[in-house]
C-alpha cells in the first residue's frame, strides 16, 4: 500500500499575532540566518501578503 501524504503548510497554524512571535522568538534563539529568512516567510504569509505589503509601503 502506498503512503498518503498531505501538503503540510506552517503558516496555518500562526493565527494569532503571538502564535506568530513566539514562532518567530523560537528561530531566532538558534540563530541561523537560513531558517530565520524562511520563518520570516512563513510569518508574512500568516500573516497576509496583502497586510505585509499595504504595511512596507
């Protein structure tokens, strides 16, 4: 039988403003710039890419 698998997305999970900064203080205490850049990502999209942008302009 085959594995099933299912496309995992984190930023589901970041629904509230300190789901997100915890998330965020978690990467940021290991301190490798490669996972920070991608929790970065990842929070902008929990957040809203429309938010995030409306927000740098």
């Amino acid at each position: 039988m085959a594995t099933v698998t299912h496309p995992y997305n984190p930023a589901e999970l970041l629904d509230t403003p300190e789901a997100r900064a915890e998330y965020l203080s978690l990467i940021m205490a290991d301190g490798d710039p490669a996972e920070i850049s991608q929790a970065l990502g990842v929070v902008a999209r929990a957040h809203g890419m429309t938010a995030v942008a409306k927000t740098a302009a």
